[in-house]
C-alpha cells in the first residue's frame, strides 16, 4: 500500500540535504548546460557550414538534446536518490521505520519527476537565452514527447538499481554503466540509421530510440509522430513496469538476507 505523506517526506527528505551538499545540485545543472554548449555551437557550426543538409538543424539538435536531459537526468537522478542513502548508511534505518517498500518507490519516481522538471525547465530557459529558438516549437516537443522519454529514466534507473541491490556498492560502477550504454544507440544526437546493423539492431529494442525519430520526422519533415510515439509509450510504459517489478524482487530478496550486506 502506498502512503502519499511517506512518499512525500522522503522526497523532502533529499530535497533538504541539497543546502548542505551543493555537489548535488551541481551535478545536476552542470553536465546539461555543458551539453546545450558544445551541441549548440556545434549545431551553429553545422548549420553555417551547410554541412548537414537540413536548414533547421540547429533546433532540432537542440531540442533532441533537451528531450534527451529528460532521460539521462533522470535516470541519475534515481541512482543518486538510492546512492545516497547507501553512502549515508541509513538504508537500513529507512526499512526499520514503518515505510513500505512500494512508498519508498513512489517518493523515488516524485521526486526524479520534480528534479527533471527544474533542470528541463532551467535547460529550456537557458537554450532560449543563448540561441534563437521557437518556444512554441521546444514546448510541444515536451508535450509530445516528454512523458515516455521520462519513463524510459524510470526503467533504466530502476534496472540500476537492481544491479545495486544484487551487488552492494561494488555495483555502482556497473549501474552507471549500464545507465549510459544506451546513449549511442538511442537517437538522441543523431539518426539511428547513421549506426552500423548490429547498432541499429540494438536501437530497435530501445523505446527511446522510436521517440527521438519521432521527433526527427516532425521537426524536419513535418510527419505525424503518432506511430512511433504509440511505439514509444507501450515499449517504456512496459520496460518501466518490468524494470520496477525486478527491483522489488532483488529488494526483497536482498531485505531477506540482510540489508547490510549493501554497505559491503
């Protein structure tokens, strides 16, 4: 049974330590605006150069690239929120407390939402200042799109976790890895058809790679997305739901032979 007032105190409970340790904050803000940099100079060098042979690729570079911040921020989002309870040791204090573990996972998924939305909102406002974009354009995309490209943070964080859960700390390198191992394959910086067969094999098993072409054929050729954002919505909404019913299960399963064993 999940307690909205649980689920909501652990989100304060994070949301709190931020005056205290600006290093999350940080991490938050820092890599999205390197990214909107590089990629926007990059796309405005592309884009003078005539080298890509699409006459608005700046903007749609740049709004892939702020859909992509969805995603990626908050999949590292999740692991953070998990990752700080470990290194502060309180996991174990968290369980003994009257908190199910299905609370827990809502106050996660709340909080990833609230943090993903100020660093999109402050990516947005940022991308406006610097170059000349259409925010009717960039917020129809997050209308659009936003929604299954957050649930794809939701299903490759969670799988993180569960790496977490089965390897105790020695597992945070991995879940790392893994939570970035689908970034080239997904679209997000440029067409799944530039990739080899066996990237474009890997691709068609990614939600987020439907999504991104989604984005792709509306902005450049005006295309309805329908079709490949219903593609997009059932993959994400079912990896999502997998990926969390695998973490309650290594969870509980991990619970059973002592939590403590995370902290090895």
């Amino acid at each position: 049974m999940i307690s909205l007032q649980s689920a909501w105190a652990m989100v304060l409970r994070h949301i709190r330590i931020w005056p205290k340790d600006f290093n999350i904050p940080l991490t938050f803000l820092y890599w999205p605006i390197l990214d909107i940099l590089i990629w926007g100079f990059l796309g405005d060098w592309i884009q003078q150069s005539h080298v890509s042979g699409v006459q608005n690729y700046r903007a749609v570079s740049m709004i892939c690239l702020l859909l992509f911040q969805i995603s990626s921020r908050g999949t590292n989002c999740l692991n953070n929120y998990f990752h700080e309870e470990l290194h502060s040791s309180n996991i174990i204090n968290l369980f003994s407390l009257p908190l199910s573990l299905s609370s827990w996972i809502a106050g996660c998924i709340l909080y990833t939402a609230l943090v993903t939305s100020l660093i999109a909102f402050i990516c947005i406002l940022f991308s406006l200042l610097l170059y000349d974009l259409m925010l009717s354009q960039i917020l129809i995309a997050f209308i659009y799109f936003a929604i299954p490209l957050f649930l794809c943070s939701i299903w490759l964080g969670f799988v993180s976790l569960s790496i977490v859960t089965i390897l105790g700390k020695r597992g945070m390198e991995l879940a790392w890895i893994f939570a970035w191992f689908f970034t080239p394959f997904s679209g997000a910086y440029y067409p799944v058809e530039v990739l080899p067969a066996w990237g474009q094999a890997i691709s068609s098993v990614i939600p987020m790679s439907y999504i991104f072409r989604g984005v792709r054929d509306w902005l450049i050729n005006g295309t309805n997305p329908m079709a490949y954002l219903i593609q997009g919505y059932a993959m994400s909404f079912l990896y999502a739901v997998i990926a969390i019913a695998l973490f309650v299960y290594c969870f509980n399963r991990c619970r059973k032979n002592g939590l403590v064993r995370l902290m090895d």
